[in-house]
C-alpha cells in the first residue's frame, strides 16, 4: 500500500479531528499514513511519500497563510 502524508492547519482544532478521523480510515485500508501539523513541520522532503493529503481550515474565506506558503513552495511536487 501507500506511504501518505497527511499535513493539517487548523483554527480552532475541528480540521485536526476530521484528519484523525481520514488517517484511521486510511490506515485501516492498509496504508501508511504520517499525520503532521503544517504550523509546526512546513518543510517537505521530495519522494518521502507516495500521495500527500492537506486538510487546513478556512476562515474568512481564506487559508491561513503557512498553507499557502507550503503550496507555493512545493508545487513542483
């Protein structure tokens, strides 16, 4: 199966327990599944991982900013 990251950013903790709940079903699939806070581990190491997931919050009808930061500088990937 696959090796996945799962990246979340959260506000006020809901998208935290949405992506606990998506790594129990992701790993009961059989996959391996790394789940990391974006706020804390923004870096990303290319071809660590076959499929990356990011769950983040929207407020105000905006990411917050460290999402798109790491959008923009991992696009390539």
């Amino acid at each position: 199966m696959a090796r996945i990251l799962l990246l979340y950013s959260t506000t006020d903790g809901h998208t935290i327990q949405i992506c606990n709940r998506i790594k129990r079903v992701l790993e009961d699939d059989g996959n391996t599944v790394e789940l990391r806070d974006l706020k804390v581990e923004p870096d990303l190491q290319q071809g660590t991982f076959d499929k990356i997931v990011l769950g983040a919050s929207i407020r105000y009808g905006k990411h917050q900013p460290v999402v798109q930061e790491f959008i923009k500088r991992n696009q390539a990937i």
